[in-house]
C-alpha cells in the first residue's frame, strides 16, 4: 500500500515531467474518477499547465495554471508513472494525460480503492481539515501531544490519519520495533522518554524510505523479514510474532518489544 515515502516518490515523477501543459485526458476506466465526470475533467484540465505538485501525508495535489487542483490518492495500489510517447499502456493503467511534449501522466492503478478528483482551493481546504500534521515535517512536542492525548494502542493513532498524515502499516511497524515500543502499548500511557524514541525512530526511517521511494525491504528492517515463512528479529534473533490490530497484519518482536 502506498505510504508517505511511496506518494513523495510519485511527486518527483510529477517533477520529472515538469510543469508541462496537459495536451490532452484519456480516461481508460472511469473507476478512478472521484466526484467528477470525464467530460467536466477534460472541460478543467485540458490546455491548462501543471504548477508545483506537493504532497501532504498519502495525498498528491498538482495545481493547475488559473484552474482547480488534480488530486490524487494511491489507495492500496496506485501509482503515478511518467511515459515516454512509446511505451505500451500496461494493463491497470487508468487515466493518461499527455502532456506537450508528448510524455504522458499515467494513473495505474489495480484494485481503483481510491482515484483522481478536482479540487477547487475550498475543497483541497476540506481534504486537508481531515488530516493530520504530515509525518516528515511533525517535532517531536506535536507527536508527544497528539498521542498522549489517545485512547487505544499506539499503533492504531499512528495509523490514524487524522492524527498524522503518512503513516501506514508497514512504516508503522517498523517505526515501533526501532523504538523498542509495543504496538499495543496505550498511546497516552508512554513516558517521555518512549515519546522521544518514537519520534527519533519516525525521523529515520522517513528519512531512508524517502530517499529509496518506499520502505525498503532491507534485512536489517523488520520490513525486510516480515514476509519469512519463519521471521526472525533483525536486533535479537528470536521469532517474530504477528496479529492483527486496526484491522491489518502487525508484526513485532516480543523480546524487543515488551
């Protein structure tokens, strides 16, 4: 699933492409489409130039010249792909824009959980009240009061996206196995100290899967051996344990982790 370091990547894609004049809009499934027709997207889009894309938590927004906003957002298997004129369409490719130099946005997506939708600056307003701070840019006084002021297991506010933005399963994880923190930890029962380590652990590991485009699946990460038939911690060596809590897969080590 697309977490925070996933959506930056795919605002570099947007930057690679630069800020280029939307040519034309193929809606190759109108499955992607979110709150707006295909005729009223090509009527927005078209001729217009994309401005500077950014990104707050797993939302994308790419602003458009004297025009609304596209926003995008990954569900559990979008991605953004810039294309070169002949390249084939792969099959989960979903809406294509072609740009004036003849490169194309491509929106790829397999399972269409989530899509593409215009915004006028009210409405990117309104997607940005339901979130959080954004992971990357949140200090370490904002983590320990947004936590401690949660009922239920530190994971799930993690998770939670109106308390902060980007963080998904796997990032979440790994975040708490590197700051020696259950997952089921209550979130307002945490001393400083654990707060600190959370948001030192935070840091790092945004830092390194933003640099990779992803959270890399390294063996030296708990996200690299989630996935053994018989994980194993990467710290201590003992067997990993895995549950479920807020509804997805959590992995931890029980010695690292009590």
């Amino acid at each position: 699933m697309p977490e925070l370091p996933d959506v930056e990547g795919f605002r570099r894609v947007l930057s690679a492409c630069g800020r280029r004049c939307v040519t034309g809009i193929e809606v190759r499934d109108a499955g992607v489409l979110r709150g707006v027709t295909e005729k009223r997207l090509r009527e927005e889009a078209e001729g217009r130039r994309l401005r500077k894309a950014w990104r707050h938590g797993k939302w994308l927004f790419a602003p458009m010249e004297g025009g609304p906003t596209l926003v995008f957002h990954f569900g559990m298997t979008g991605a953004l792909w810039c294309c070169s004129p002949d390249e084939p369409f792969a099959a989960h490719d979903r809406l294509v824009l072609t740009l004036d130099d003849a490169r194309s946005l491509r929106y790829r997506d397999q399972r269409k959980l989530q899509g593409v939708q215009l915004a006028d600056e009210a409405a990117v307003g309104r997607i940005l009240d339901r979130l959080g701070p954004d992971a990357l840019a949140m200090d370490r006084a904002e983590l320990t009061e947004r936590l401690s002021a949660r009922r239920g297991a530190v994971k799930s506010a993690l998770m939670d996206q109106s308390v902060i933005a980007g963080l998904g399963n796997l990032l979440c994880d790994e975040i708490l196995w590197r700051a020696r923190v259950a997952p089921r930890t209550p979130a307002r029962g945490m001393d400083e100290a654990a707060y600190r380590d959370l948001h030192a652990a935070m840091g790092r590991v945004l830092r390194t899967s933003v640099r990779a485009g992803r959270v890399p699946p390294r063996r030296s990460w708990l996200t690299g051996r989630r996935d053994d038939s018989e994980p194993l911690c990467p710290r201590c060596g003992r067997p990993l344990c895995s549950g479920r809590l807020a509804g997805r897969r959590t992995v931890w080590c029980p010695h690292c982790q009590p």
